[in-house]
C-alpha cells in the first residue's frame, strides 16, 4: 500500500483551511447583518411605540377641551387654550374628563406641553386654577424629538400659528390642530385633530 494515500498533503490541508476560513466569515457577515437588522427593527418598533403612546395621550386632551379659562399659580388669569410664547410651552389648555357635561359637575384640569430640550413633556394641575407652581403630575410623551409645529384652524378654516391669533378678535377654541412632529431618525408625521366644540361627524360641509 502506498502510504502517500493515507493522509493530506500539506496543500490539500492548507486549502481545506482556507475554504473553512472563507465559510466562516461568510456566515459571520451573515450573522451580523441579521443582527443588525434585528436591532434596527427593535429600535423602529419602540420610536413606533413611543409615537402611539404620545398620541393617545394628546388626541384624549384634544377630545375633552372645553372653553374655560383658568388662573395660573400666581393668579394671572389665562384663556382657555392658548400656545406658548416663551420658546418652550407648545400648547396650555383646560380639559375635563368627559366630552359632555352631565349632572354631576366633571373634574377639571389645566395642561400644559412643554418641550425640555428634545422632550416633550405633558403637566398637569387639577383643580385648573392652581393654588402651586409646581404640577401635580408630568407625563414625558416623546424623547429625541427634532421638530414639533402646531397650527391652529380656525371657524373659517383659515390656519394660525399661534393661538389666540394676535390682533384679531376670535375667543374660544380653535376648530382643530393641526400636529406635525418628527422624531429623531424617523420620517415626518401629520395629524389633524378636530375639538369638541366642531365635532368631524356633524353632518354639515365645511
């Protein structure tokens, strides 16, 4: 029996590693696109998650506005909605907690959106006309947020900027708001969100 037949040369060993090197980077790129495919769908599902949680949070305020004023820590009255004009409340408004009044009087409560940086966070003082400065509950709907708008439409369907418009007498409520917010890394978002003094499903054209 020829011996050289009983075992690899030392070429065929070097191949053989070579082709099991080859492999294995192969299923390590592999593995590690899957891996970063998973992290990134991790990440797009919670940004996802985070966007729906802030806006069934906003969407419920939305929904039970009313039109009443409120006097702030310091007694200073305030209209009943209103957005910020010192750079970081985006909108204060009072709420109740039920779209309709009943026979019972509904608890009120006075919020504020606030952007912190790039977080924005939702106050809260109930009874609305606040005895203290500081809120009784905060609320952080979004983190890494690059850029928030709201306009505000008003009854002729004209859009504002800001609420009460200036130099224009309209009390009240607007119709809706009009939200349009991107969070870091995600495309922009839109939503217009109708106040319960201008129901959407109201039978008339508007």
């Amino acid at each position: 029996m020829n011996s050289r037949n009983s075992g690899f040369t030392l070429l065929e060993l070097l191949v053989a590693i070579a082709v099991f090197a080859f492999l294995a980077a192969m299923a390590y790129g592999g593995l590690s696109a899957m891996m970063r495919t998973a992290e990134g769908t991790g990440a797009a599902r919670e940004g996802l998650a985070q966007l729906q949680r802030g806006l069934r949070v906003l969407d419920e305020d939305m929904r039970y506005v009313i039109n009443r004023g409120a006097r702030d820590g310091l007694g200073t009255p305030q209209p009943a909605f209103a957005s910020g004009s010192d750079g970081q409340t985006l909108l204060e408004f009072t709420r109740t907690s039920r779209p309709r009044e009943g026979l019972q009087p509904a608890p009120l409560e006075r919020v504020r959106y606030w952007l912190d940086g790039t977080t924005l966070v939702r106050q809260s003082w109930s009874p609305p006309d606040a005895a203290r400065l500081e809120p009784d509950t905060v609320l952080t709907l979004w983190r890494d947020v690059e850029s928030i708008r709201l306009d505000f439409i008003d009854a002729s369907l004209q859009s504002r900027p800001v609420w009460p418009p200036p130099n224009v007498n309209i009390p009240g409520l607007p119709r809706a708001v009009d939200l349009r917010l991107r969070l870091k890394a995600s495309e922009e978002f839109r939503r217009l969100m109708v106040l319960p003094e201008f129901p959407a499903a109201s039978g008339k054209n508007s």
